[in-house]
C-alpha cells in the first residue's frame, strides 16, 4: 500500500514568471537596450501608432519590434514596411505573454545594437497585465471609443503602466470622452501614471510621445 | 476571462510536474492552491478549466483543492482589523476607508500530497 506524503510549495504562482522577467530587464540593461511591453485592446490603434513612432524616430533611435499574436502575421507585415527589425510571435492561443516567451522573441530578434525594442503584447487588458515580460516600462493605448470608464473596469492594467496614451483624441466630442474625468479615475488607482492624448491618424500630441521614448532610452 | 484562467492553470501544472519530477516523479494525487477573496483570479473559473490543464499530462488523475484566504484590513485610523467582504473597506469601528491590506491577494500553490511507495517500474 503506498502512503501519502505532503511536498510543501509555498510558492506564488508568478513567481517563476517573475525571475525570468528580472534576468531578462538587467541582461538587457546591460546591452543598452529599452524594452518597452505596449498593451491595449483590439482596434485601438495599436499597429499604426507603431508605425507612425517607427517612422518618426528610425532617424535617431534603432528600434526592433517583436509582434505577439494569437495566429496571423498581419501587424508583422506593416512593420516590416518601415525597415523596422521585426519578429512575429504566436503565443499558440495563450491570452498573453510572459517572460520566457519574450525572452525567446528577444533571442529570435536579435538585439544587438538596438536602442529600443518595442513589444506589442496581445489585444487584451486583462492578462497582459497580471505577466510580467521582463520589459523595463509598460505602456498602453486606450482608444477614445473605448470610454473613459475603462481604469474602473481594468483596475490592475491601469495600476502596472507607466504612460497611458489616449489615441484617437480626434473623435472625443463625438464619444463623450471626458478627459479630465478619466485622469481623475487614473490618479485613484496609480498617481505616478503618465497621459499623453493622440491621435495616430492626424498626428496630434505625437511629439510628447517620441520624446518621453527618447527620453526613456536615454535614461537606461 | 476562462482563457486567462486556463493560461494560469497550465503555468501552475508546469510548475508542479517540475516539483513532482524533482522529488522522483511519484504520483500526484492532490494539488492544493491558496487563492485570495481579492486576488484577481476567481476559484470557480479555476476549478472550470482545470480539467482542460491537466489533459494528456502526467496530473490528468490529480485532484485539485483550492484553499480561500479571505481578505483582511486594518484601519489606518483606529487600528481595527475587519474583513473587507463583510465590512465593503469601512471600518466597522470608526468607518474610516482607509486600510492596509494584511491578507487576500495571495495566489499560490501550497502544497501537493504525492505517493510515498510507488512501482519502480514507471513505465507501466
């Protein structure tokens, strides 16, 4: 008769994910490169505030971009028409990222020499933010049609990101999108977050942008 | 919010067949996970996708448990402790809704009960 016997684990289940995500930050700190985990719902602007930043910046910052979809490769196609180093990765109908998935990315891309490379994690504001990746500032997009009800809904993305950028600032009159109102709920749940209004497609607000970017990769 | 479940699960089944095959690979006959009232996982979505975790993986007869911590706070003001279910994060005391947190995010695999005498032969 076999007997049972107790293995006492006593470990958070983020734990391991956590480790590996602080190896990959200081490896790369050492390397002299950004990693930034951008986050954001389906059809916020995503791709073409990439391709817009990529475009404004190749100049002066070399950038990599590591794509994270559920299976297709049509955000990897619109980067790569900037020249832009990128990979595409498929987290096989995972939900999210997590840090030995970006580790290989970051492998597979090839960092050396890049300023700064930019993570489209997966469209979704619920479990990319319980994942640390490893990258060393999270930034998300929230789109104007989307409301400015969304840090009360999604509590801890907003709590994790370091700069909010609201695209599609163009449309607010005609989504009552009240500005003010959504950065008093933001400073409720995380005082030290950034905002910065855009708009992807006219280009307005995008030069805080580029330059909080540049500053960031700086700053490393 | 089930796949966000189920991503999680299938980390803390990877995670305790390394455990498992650290300690000789017995057989695993109980998981037990402690999750917190305010953790941001709920237990039922949890218990719904066990079964698709452990398919065709070495835990697929292993029992899952899941322990509740609830979710404790103490008044900043007055120091009193309460459950911040029952008391919705005011004090009780003083109604004060300023808290610390002592307990209830937790997320973590406690322990697994595993079979001590197993066949050496592990092929069979």
């Amino acid at each position: 008769m076999s007997q049972i016997k107790i293995i006492e684990i006593k470990e958070g289940i983020f734990e391991q994910n956590n480790q590996t995500a602080q190896e990959l930050r200081n490896r790369l700190k050492e390397d002299k490169t950004l990693l930034i985990n951008l986050m954001s719902s389906p059809g916020s602007g995503k791709t073409t505030t990439l391709v817009s930043t990529i475009e404004a910046l190749k100049n002066d910052i070399r950038i990599g971009v590591m794509e994270a979809d559920i299976d297709s490769d049509v955000d990897a196609r619109s980067i790569d028409q900037t020249g832009a180093r990128v990979v595409q990765l498929h987290t096989g109908g995972m939900c999210h990222l997590d840090a030995e998935m970006t580790r290989q990315g970051i492998e597979a891309l090839d960092p050396s020499g890049l300023d700064l490379v930019i993570l489209e994690n997966v469209g979704n504001l619920v479990c990319p933010a319980e994942f640390d990746t490893g990258a060393h500032k999270n930034v998300m997009i929230l789109s104007v049609p989307e409301g400015d009800d969304k840090p009360l809904k999604y509590p801890l993305m907003f709590s994790i990101v370091d700069l909010v950028l609201v695209n599609k600032i163009d449309a607010a009159d005609f989504f009552d999108f009240d500005l003010d109102l959504f950065r008093r709920r933001l400073a409720k749940i995380n005082p030290e977050i950034g905002v910065i209004p855009i708009s992807a497609k006219t280009g307005q607000g995008m030069t805080p942008w580029f330059d909080w970017l540049k500053q960031q990769v700086h700053k490393l | 919010m089930i796949m966000h479940e189920l991503s999680i699960m299938l980390e803390v089944v990877r995670r305790v067949e390394a455990v498992a095959k650290a300690n000789g690979s017995p057989k695993v006959k109980t998981i037990v996970l402690q999750i917190g009232e305010a953790a941001s996982v709920i237990p039922r979505f949890i218990e719904d996708c066990y079964d698709a975790a452990i398919h065709q993986t070495t835990l697929e007869e292993t029992k899952l448990e899941i322990e509740i911590i609830p979710a404790m706070g103490r008044c900043l003001d007055c120091r009193q402790v309460h459950h911040l279910r029952d008391s919705q994060g005011i004090c009780p005391t003083c109604r004060s809704k300023q808290f610390e947190m002592l307990s209830g995010r937790e997320f973590q695999i406690k322990q697994i009960a595993v079979e001590d005498h197993y066949e050496s032969d592990q092929n069979h």
